[in-house]
C-alpha cells in the first residue's frame, strides 16, 4: 500500500492563518494531481522505451559481471535497520511494484517512502552511506549537489515552500540480497535515481538530473554549479561535426521550447531513430562521443560503468546521435544518444522557477533536464527480473 507523504515544510516556519488554509489547499490540489497521474498506470503496463513499439528481443541477459554489489546491500540493510516499523511500512516495498513507476520530477507530486526532513541524523547518515556504496564520488556529489540547488531555488523564488535541500525521499524495493532481485530509489524534483540489483548486476535507469539554477553565486549554497560538463563536452562535439555529418544530426536549428520525450510516466514511449549514425564518426570523434556517454554512466561506481560501457560499445553500431538546436557558442539546445541499450536526454529547458528573471520564457541554460534510459523493457530492471522468474519458475 502506498502512503501519502506531504511534506512537513509547513511546520518549519510561522503562518498567518490564511497562508496556511491556502498551503493546505494547494496540498490537497497537489495530492490530488498526483493520484490521477498515478492513475495513468493501470491502463498502461509497461512496455518500455522502444523505436516502434515493439520490444527488440534478447538484448540483454542474466551474466555475471565480476562487479560487486556487496557493498550496497550492506548499506541498503544498515538503512533499512534505522527505520521504525511505521517507516517500514511506508518505504519497503514487492520489488515488482508498480511503485518504481511512481516517480516524478516536478515539485508538486507525493512521494511514498520515508523523506529526508523526517529522519534524524543516524537514518540520514544511513541513506546517504547507501547512495555513497551504489554511487561514484563524481554521481554523489551530482545528487547531493541537485539537493542543494532546490534549496537555492527556494531562496530565490522567496518561497520554500515545497522546496529545499531536504525534500527528497527514499524507497526500497523488494529485500536487500546477493543473488534476489532488489533495488532503491530516490525521488524529487531534479532528482530521481532507480537503482535495480540482481546478484552483480546493475539497472540505474531511469535516471533524471537537472536543476533551475544549475550554476549559483548566491545564497547558502554559493560557487555550486552541475552538468556543465555534459553541456559543454556536447557542444564541442556537435561544433566539430563535418557539414555532411551536422546534415543528418541536426533535426532543427528551432529551438523555442522542450524535448525531452521520456520524463516521468513515459516509460513506453515510441522513439525512432533519428540524427547522425555513429558509424559515420572518425576515430577521434568516437573517443568523442564515448566519452560524452561516460560522463552520465560514470555516475555510478567504475566497477559497474565499465560493465555499461562494454554494453553500450557492443551495440555501437546501432546508435545515433540527434541535435536540436544551433551550434553557437552560447546556443541552447536539445541532444540525444539512442541505441537498443541506451538512451540519453540532454535538454535545455524553458523557465519555471525562475520566470521572473527570463520573461520571453525561452529555453535557457540555467534550467537543465537530463534523463538516462535503457530501451527495449529494461528499465527497472525488469527485463532481468522477468528472465531470473522464469529461470526460476516464480
């Protein structure tokens, strides 16, 4: 069963009366959104990311990697052990749950599962210890980073109301084991990592990053700033594409709002093809764009990109790089990397939070959304789960 949590920003400062009828009621409007969102689930099982709608068979398949998880159900069960029987309840969940589904990047939405503002120290300790064992230095710091940059939002909008450093929650899906199928996530606004682990294997997607601000010289949080690699490494490579080679990445030079196409409740959308066969790149340019991809699969420990990495250049012959967008120093733009086993979303969003400071509402730079996908049903991990139950007989 899943629990409602609202956050607890509101007991963090005085109200007027009439600021807290007015909260409640965007709460209750905001719980509300939620349950019909959920909704949508039902009647859409999922499939996963495909080009056409059909699943591509035999992708992917239950092997050992050498990588070891062991660290990561160590921490998962030291967290777990910090939770009262009530937390439990609210964070533990089948691993088959339609709950991995449930997650959003807006601020608005209720998440289940037990949030940062209502654990003490020792539990906040333990969550942040699980991140660190499933995470690279370089993936945590991104997280952590994401977290404070929602406080900084809230500092300029004047308003932390649903916002802030804290408002992220944990889930745990199905029991921490080396050989069953289990995972976590994190979910809130920016930030949603799926964490899918089947003896030494890894599924971490889907995955989302961003931000608004992205970079900050102000507020408690000053000198933060995120993607700016992913942004730039980007924008060098497509500025050094031939004229033949930008005449099929390029799908438009427009870019007047967003792109991305498999955010939160999309995670069976149609996608084909599009942009720029990798078969068409030079060595240098490959190193290029190999290393672009790094940059989002060494989120996690090395250990285990390796392991994506080798899967991701297996199936190099089959991706495509697209570009939405112009090429200009200071350009914002929308990229995609899509193969049968990846598929990457970079996108420079329109404002939100801070409209007020860009009235054309044009997509800018300090709003940034990024999300990692693996096509074809695995996702969550699901692909895996359902080889390990039929190799099994579940």
């Amino acid at each position: 069963m899943k629990h409602y949590k609202l956050p607890l920003l509101l007991t963090c400062m005085p109200l007027t009366m009439w600021a807290q009828n007015s909260e409640q009621q965007q709460l209750k409007r905001f719980e509300e959104r939620s349950r019909q969102q959920e909704a949508t689930l039902a009647s859409d099982p999922f499939v996963g990311i495909t080009t056409n709608g059909t699943v591509e068979p035999n992708v992917f398949k239950i092997q050992p990697t050498g990588a070891s998880t062991e660290p990561i159900k160590n921490a998962a069960d030291a967290f777990i052990a910090t939770l009262s029987d009530t937390q439990r309840e609210e964070t533990l969940f089948p691993v088959d749950d339609n709950e991995w589904r449930s997650w959003m990047n807006q601020h608005f939405y209720d998440r289940a599962g037990i949030g940062f503002e209502d654990m003490n120290d020792t539990q906040k300790g333990a969550a942040f210890d699980l991140l660190k064992a499933s995470l690279s230095d370089e993936g945590f710091q991104l997280a952590r980073d994401i977290m404070k940059l929602n406080h900084t939002l809230g500092e300029l909008k004047g308003d932390m109301f649903l916002l802030g450093e804290w408002a992220y929650w944990i889930t745990i899906m199905g029991t921490p084991s080396a050989t069953e199928p289990w995972g976590w996530q994190i979910d809130g606004h920016h930030l949603i990592i799926n964490f899918f682990v089947l003896g030494d294997q890894l599924v971490t997607t889907p995955t989302f990053v961003g931000s608004e601000p992205v970079t900050t010289d102000t507020g408690k949080f000053a000198g933060i700033e995120i993607l700016q690699d992913e942004q730039n490494q980007a924008l060098a490579f497509a500025q050094g594409l031939s004229s033949e080679q930008r005449k099929l990445a390029v799908v438009t030079e427009s870019k007047t709002g967003n792109h991305n196409q498999t955010e939160a409740f999309k995670d069976n959308a149609i996608l084909p093809y599009e942009g720029l066969p990798v078969t068409e790149l030079d060595k240098k340019q490959t190193k290029e764009l190999r290393a672009l991809i790094g940059l989002f699969i060494g989120q996690i420990k090395e250990r285990h990109a390796k392991v994506r990495m080798s899967e991701i250049v297996d199936h190099w012959d089959d991706t495509y790089f697209a570009w939405k967008g112009t090429t200009d120093d200071d350009a914002v733009f929308y990229y995609r990397i899509h193969s049968p086993v990846v598929l990457i979303e970079f996108d420079h969003q329109n404002p939100v939070g801070l409209r007020q400071q860009f009235p054309n509402r044009s997509p800018i730079r300090q709003h940034i959304h990024a999300v990692i996908r693996t096509p074809n049903g695995n996702d969550y991990g699901k692909d895996l789960l359902r080889q390990h139950r039929e190799r099994h007989h579940h």
